[in-house]
C-alpha cells in the first residue's frame, strides 16, 4: 500500500469504517510514514474542527410558531380552490336591524352599473390605504373563514349573491378585510338605488377566525375618467408645491393620478373638481423608509389642497 | 401501536407528535445546508407538507421514517439551492481556481460562520459534499446509513467525504497561513 492508497483510506479509518484488514495495513504504513502520519494529523484536526463548529448548530431550535404555521399552511393546502368574485350564500337568520327593515324575499335585483361604480371605488379606496395585496390562498382562506362564520352569515340577505370584493392586508399583520358588498335595493327597493351597504369582515388568518365585523353604509357616486390633460395638469400642479418636490426629493415617485369622487369641499375650497396624485416610495434595505402620499390637487384654482401620507405597511 | 401506524390511521395527535419529535432535527439538518435561519424554518415547513401529503404512500416503521426524512430535508434543500443563484463553487472549479477565501459570500444571518473558519470553508463545498458531511459529522450517522438515506453507494459517501474533508483542510491551512503572514 503506498502514500496515494493510504490518503484515501485516511478519512474512513478516522471514522472507523475501514475493514480490520485495510485498518491494520493503514497503521502499518503510518508507523513508517512520517508524511502520511502529518496528513493524518491534519485530517484528524480538521474533523475535530468541524464537530466543534457544529455543536453551536445543536442547540439551535425552529421558532415557537413553527407548529401554527404548518397548520396554517396545511389548512390553505386543502382549501378547495374558490373563486373569490363568485362566493354564492347563505341563509338569512336575522341580522341589524339596518338590513332586515324592509328586507322583500324576492330574488335580487342587481343592477350591474351600481355595482361596477361600488366595486371601482372600493378598489380605488383600499388601494389607497391598505397594500399591499398578498398571495391568492391567504385571501381565498379568508374569503372562506369570514363566508363560514355564524355571526356574518345572520348579516347577510337570504338568497342575494353577496361578492367578496377583496381580502387584502392591511397594516395588522395577518389580518384580512372580507368585504360583502349588498346592494341596498336588494334590501329597501328602489329607495336605496344609489347606496350600499358593505359588510366588513376582519379576519385572522393565523387564528381562523372573525375578529371583527362592521357595517359600513355607502353612497354611490359616478367617476369619470380623467382625460390625459386633466392628468398632465394635475402633475404639474404637484409638481409645483415645495412639499411635494421634497417628498419627491426624498426618493418617492409619482405613481397615479386618480379621481377623488368623495372629496368634501370644506369652506375654503368651494370646488368639486378636485383629483389625487399618488406619490409612493419603496424601502431600499432599510435606507428609506417605504411611504405612501396623496396628494389632493384643485384642478380649478389650480393649487394642491392637502397631502395626506397614508401607511404602507 | 407505534406513532408512524397512528399517524397512517389517521390520528391527528400521532401527525403533532412526529413534528414534535422530528421538528429539531429537520431545522438543523437545513440551518446546516443553507446557512439560514429563516430558510430553515421555510425548508422545515416544506418538509413536513411533503410528509404530511405522503402519509399513504410512506412504507416503514419510525426508523425508516427518520431516515427517509433526511432524504426529504436534504432534496428540499438541494431544490432551494437550486431556486436561486447560489455562491457555493463546485469542488472541480475551485480546484482549478484555487482558494481565496475573501471571494466567499460571508453574508449570512447564521451569526456563526463570520467568526468561525470552518463555516467559511463550509461554503465552498456543494450541496452533495455538504450533505454527506452533516450527515456523518453532526447527525454521526454510518457510511451505510448515509448512503440509504442518499441512495447512492457507500463508495461515493467514502469519496465525497474524502475530497470535503480534505478540501476543508486546505482551506483552513490556506486561511492559516493568512493569519501568519
């Protein structure tokens, strides 16, 4: 057996897997092999190292919710894949006294334009205040959680398809918006042509519950879409305002100008003709923080009326 | 009755307590193939969706089941290695090469391998030489058991661990040799 046979049996007659016979010739050679016996020396420091190096790995441990998470994980794993714009229920049990009054049994009247106006500003709304969005099977878990719950189900119009708009997360970690957005004709008729009522459902996806549900009664107002003038003027506009440049300064960019259909004209600024321009910024490892403006320009004086900063996170 | 039957029968309990039980050691085995914590934790979820989705096809007693577990932590980590763009050199190209250690990625949230060589060395062994050297080094298992658990033959475990055991040697005389000069 020479150096080159011995070096490769080294490693193995560390860790005793060496047959006796290829054992005793290794030991043979070492006795005799003044090389061979550093090179073993070095091998055996080596594993010796590597141990050492990996007790500090044995103490080492998962995080206490790891267990909770797999659950989570698991449940998500068997939710059956449910289309969240076309949740179908229920049955009516009672509920506020604001949907039962004058509740008809009578198949639903949806008018599909309302609708398309609620949908649009609620989308717009929650896109102002609560991304961002997360992967599809938290909200599709939600959607289910908050449809499943006793206490929603009673709130909720016999035989009226009720729409979950969106499950998104806001600032609460782990916590989704199920909103169910009931048409008010379907409740009082043609009196409540132009409203609606949106059940808010605040659920914990963690914990597979309902935390929180609120009634929010809404007025429906048409939105026009901006022309591409109305846009370019509303970023020079903007532009123009020193707080403005210095957010902009500061690392943010324009995203969008939207249409603000429920601004309130306070005494000041008697004009309706008010849209927003959205300004985001995004956090780089950890040099900016992340942040979210809108800015609230006067199309007709021609001048930025407010700038609200909304959370991101 | 033993946990791996109860969990094949369908006790909920006897799935909680292989968690339990088998929690640590699947953290481990990947905090020593990725080097992070919170890919670790991932890697431990994966895992046990894939043992939990085999619990029909998985055949054995609790031994078996351990070893086959190893398998699945291992491959999950092989797969992450393989998502994204990973530092480690493969052995013939840092032969080729040579050693330089400041050429590493030391960015880690381990906490460990900045001040320990061995970690440092760690990196430039791939995930198949990496595998074999926690198997054998932390969980101290056979050749025979690691070449089960790898499905590959007790000659390769003895070869891979040579060149690993060997190519950490002479990155620690290498970064030695630094520190003398």
């Amino acid at each position: 057996m020479d150096c080159r046979d011995v070096s490769e049996l080294l490693t193995p007659y560390l860790d005793g897997e060496l047959s006796e016979e290829e054992r005793e010739a290794v030991e043979l050679h070492l006795s005799a092999c003044l090389p061979c016996r550093k090179e073993f020396e070095a091998l055996a420091a080596t594993q010796s190292k590597i141990r050492q190096s990996f007790e500090a790995v044995a103490s080492k441990a998962p995080s206490s919710q790891a267990w909770a998470r797999l659950q989570q994980r698991l449940a998500m794993e068997e939710q059956p894949r449910i289309t969240v714009f076309s949740l179908a229920i229920s049955k009516f049990k009672g509920g506020m006294n604001m949907l039962r009054r004058g509740l008809v049994s009578r198949p639903p009247v949806w008018k599909p334009a309302l609708v398309a106006v609620l949908v649009a500003v609620l989308i717009v709304g929650l896109a102002l205040v609560i991304p961002p969005y997360l992967g599809q099977s938290q909200e599709v878990l939600a959607a289910e959680i908050a449809q499943n719950d006793p206490q929603v189900q009673e709130l909720l119009p016999e035989g009226t398809a009720i729409r979950v708009v969106k499950a998104v997360r806001p600032v609460e970690r782990g916590i989704f918006h199920v909103l169910f957005l009931i048409p008010c004709e379907s409740i009082w008729g043609e009196e409540g042509e132009n409203q609606a009522v949106i059940i808010d459902t605040s659920v914990n996806v963690r914990e597979r519950k309902v935390v929180e549900v609120r009634a929010l009664k809404v007025e429906a107002a048409n939105i026009t879409p901006l022309s591409d003038a109305e846009r370019e003027k509303a970023i020079e506009i903007a532009e123009s305002n020193p707080e403005v440049q210095e957010i902009l300064n500061s690392g943010a960019e324009m995203s969008r100008v939207i249409p603000l259909p429920f601004f309130q004209p306070s005494e000041e600024t008697l004009t309706i003709e008010v849209v927003g321009v959205v300004l985001r910024s995004t956090a780089i490892d950890g040099e900016a923080e992340a942040g979210g403006w809108l800015v609230e320009v006067d199309l007709v004086e021609e001048e930025v009326i407010n700038i609200l900063e909304y959370p991101l996170r | 009755m033993d946990l791996i039957q109860r969990w094949q029968g369908g006790d909920p309990e006897a799935f909680e307590m292989l968690f339990i039980r088998y929690k640590d050691m699947v953290f481990r085995t990947s905090l020593l193939m990725v080097s992070d914590e919170h890919h670790a934790e991932d890697i431990l979820q994966e895992t046990f969706v894939k043992v939990y989705k085999s619990k029909d096809k998985f055949k054995g007693d609790e031994n078996g089941f351990k070893k086959w577990l190893y398998r699945v932590t291992v491959n999950i980590c092989i797969d992450h290695h393989r998502g994204k763009s990973s530092s480690v050199s493969s052995l013939e190209q840092m032969s080729e090469e040579g050693f330089e250690l400041a050429e590493a990625d030391s960015q880690t949230s381990f906490g460990l391998e900045g001040k320990d060589v061995i970690w440092q060395a760690m990196k430039f062994l791939d995930d198949k030489h990496r595998s074999v050297v926690l198997l054998k080094y932390f969980h101290e298992l056979s050749y025979g058991e690691i070449a089960r658990i790898l499905d590959i033959s007790v000659g390769t475990v003895k070869s891979r661990l040579n060149t690993a055991i060997k190519t950490l040697r002479r990155v620690l005389v290498s970064e030695e040799g630094k520190k003398v000069t």
